[in-house]
C-alpha cells in the first residue's frame, strides 16, 4: 500500500465540512496533490473554521445588498409611472431584486476574490427559517377553518396529489431522494419555505437548496403574469382565478403580485388558499423525517430509530411556525382589528427583511457548477410537475370554487 493510499484511508475528510458551491478552485486545487489525493495538511485546511471576522463581512454584505433591494423594491414602480413599464414594475416582487441583486453581488465579490472569504456570512437557511416563522403570525388558522373550507381541501388534495406525481417522476428520472423531496415538496406546497422545511427533515445539500430555490424563482416569475391572462381567457369567476393562483404559484410574494393584477378578491382567495398550504409545512416536514430516518436511511439490520434521532432530525423552526401561527391568532383576538392589524403589519415588514436576506443570500451562494452537476433532470421533473399541478389546481377549482362568492 503506498503512502497515499494510507492516507486516504486514515484521513476521511467529511462531505459536508466543505459545501461545493462554496470551495473555490483554488482551494481545491491546493487540497489535491500530484496524485490527485488529498493530503492530511490539505484536508485539516479545507475544514478550517471561518472567522468571526469574516462571518461578520458576510451578513453585513447581506444586510447591504438587501437594503438595495428594499431601495428598488420601493422606488422602481415610482420610477416607472407613466411610462409603457407602469405595469409591469408594479408586479415585480421583492424577490426579483433581491435575486437579481444577489447575482451581481455574487459576481463583484467573485472578481474581488471574496466571495468564498465572505461565505460563512450567507446564512439563506436562517435567513428564511425567520421569515417562515413569522409569516405563521399571519396566518389565522381558526379564520381558514371556519371561513375557507374549500381551500383546506383543495390544499390537501393537490399537496397529495401533485407531491406524489412529483417523487414519482423523480425517482423515474434517478434524481436522489433528497433533491427528489425539496422539488416535491417546493411545487407542492409553497416554494422555497416548504424546500427549506423538507431540506431541514432530509438533512439535504446546501446546493441541493439553492438548486431547488433557483428553479422556484425561475417558474414563479412567468406565473405571475401567465395565470391571470389565462383566468381572463378561460373566463374564470374571480373565487376560481383567486384559488387557482393560490394553489399553483410557489411562493407567497409571487401569489400575492399574481393575485392582485386579477383583482382585489381574486386577491383575497388566492392569499387564503396560499396560506392554507403554509400551514400544511410542518405535516409534511413530519412525515418526510419520518421515512427518511425510517426508510430511505436505515441501515439494514440495525435497529430502529429512537424518539431521540427522530427528534434530533425533525426541523425545530416548524414548531415556531406553529406557535407563531397559534400566537397570532389568539393575540388578534384579544385587541382591536385597528390595532392587530397594525401590528401585523410590523411583523409581516420583518419577515419581508429576512426573506430578503434569503433571496439574497441565494443569488450570493448561486454556483453554475451546481446546475452542471444536477444536470438537465431536476429542470425536467420541476417543469413537468409545475404544468401538472396547473392543470390539476384548474380541476380542483373549479369543483370547489365555481360556487363560492368572494
């Protein structure tokens, strides 16, 4: 045996201390020897902790990019009045600037060489767990129960159906189980937050969750326009148009900018029908911990999980989701509809920054190498399951929403 093929046996270096989209070529390169093995010194380097320093640089070129999106955000439709534009900039949404903005950041910093000194500092993950946890204090769960009882089935029903459809193509298609959750679990239920949510129950990539944030962010923003200029053409009633967004488009910000070029109670369905599968993330994110510490990562023979190992994987910020969900309710109980309302509103602004951060913090972590990787077959099953769900969210609305009155 020769001296590097003991070393390579005596010295595993960890997948997951050093994420691909965040190892340079250049790091690579000095991890790697003549031999094309990595050495010990080259392996204890590449798992070098970063520092506070440049964890700190790194939210603060966040923090700074984000405060340009909200700049845009905030002043392009203003920009834009009166010209052939108008329209068009009041339906964008903060998370194409943010993407947008982040990319750009991602390319200075790549020139400069600081991206991957900055990366620490790109935390998407906490970034939009925050904001999923507050977006549960919007959403008044004895409200959706009493008052929308459509929505609760068609959420059920298409989360069941279109997630199904989607692990099953997947996995025709040979994609791994947990790239094959984070799709199915984004087009099925609401985008990005559901990926992060079924991300953290799988323990998947961090490229993996940027692959499947990207793909959101790519066929949410044609929806935007496409589903009310096709609710228009099919003559669709404005409860039918409103759960049909609400059901299809893969993120709160993009259904909200849809819904509102379909008009104020297309609008109000489509927020209720969205917020409906918001809060169907923690089931999911329960059973996708379930079979994959049961089922896909069990090791034959051994025993089976423990409470405790199902415990230590389940993603704890579904919990805050919930209670925050549970909190919110009971909070608008107790105070004036001026009052709540206006405190909502506060929160609702934070959950926006945070979500902010996250898109940007996305744009930042963006690796064309991660897409050569994944190749064509995510685009494949992500493309195929988001026309599936629309034609089977047109079905549903219409067999639950043709009756009701916005």
């Amino acid at each position: 045996m020769s001296e590097n093929e003991a070393r390579t046996e005596t010295v595993p270096v960890r997948a997951d201390a050093v994420p691909p989209e965040t190892e340079s070529a250049e790091s690579s390169a000095e991890a790697v020897d003549s031999a094309g093995v990595r050495s010990e010194t080259a392996a204890l380097q590449a798992i070098a902790r970063p520092t506070v320093a440049q964890i700190g640089a790194g939210i603060a070129a966040v923090i700074l990019l984000g405060a340009l999106t909200r700049y845009f955000d905030t002043h392009v439709p203003q920009w834009a009045v009166g010209t052939p534009f108008d329209r068009i900039a009041k339906s964008i949404e903060f998370p194409v600037y943010a993407i947008a903005i982040g990319l750009i950041g991602n390319v200075a910093l790549a020139k400069l060489d600081l991206r991957e000194r900055l990366s620490a500092g790109f935390r998407t993950e906490f970034f939009i767990k925050t904001g999923v946890v507050l977006l549960g204090a919007s959403i008044n769960l004895k409200i959706l129960v009493t008052a929308a009882g459509p929505s609760i089935v068609q959420a059920l029903l298409l989360i069941t159906v279109v997630f199904g459809f989607t692990w099953w193509l997947g996995g025709r298609l040979g994609l791994d189980d947990k790239l094959r959750a984070l799709l199915s679990s984004a087009v099925s239920i609401c985008g990005v937050s559901a990926a992060i949510a079924a991300a953290g129950a799988v323990q998947a990539k961090r490229e993996q969750i940027a692959y499947a944030a990207s793909l959101v962010i790519i066929f949410a923003l044609p929806s935007i326009f496409v589903l009310p200029w096709l609710a228009d053409v099919f003559d669709l009633s404005d409860a039918v148009a409103g759960a049909w967004i609400g059901g299809n488009i893969d993120t709160t910000a993009a259904v909200a900018a849809s819904g509102a070029i379909a008009g104020e109670k297309a609008l109000q369905i489509a927020t209720i029908v969205k917020t409906t599968q918001n809060a169907l993330i923690g089931i999911v994110a329960i059973a996708l911990t379930a079979y994959f510490t049961i089922r896909v990562e069990r090791i034959p023979g051994a025993a089976r999980p423990s409470v405790r190992q199902f415990w230590e994987r389940f993603p704890k910020f579904v919990i805050g989701f919930v209670a925050a969900s549970v909190i919110g309710t009971l909070y608008l109980q107790s105070v004036d509809k001026k009052t709540g309302a206006a405190h909502i509103a506060i929160v609702n602004d934070l959950r926006t920054w945070f979500l902010i951060f996250a898109f940007v913090s996305i744009g930042l972590e963006f690796s064309l190498r991660g897409l050569r990787e994944a190749g064509w077959r995510p685009v494949v099953v992500f493309g195929s399951a988001a026309v599936f769900n629309l034609a089977v969210g047109l079905g549903l609305s219409v067999l639950l929403f043709h009756n009701f009155t916005a």
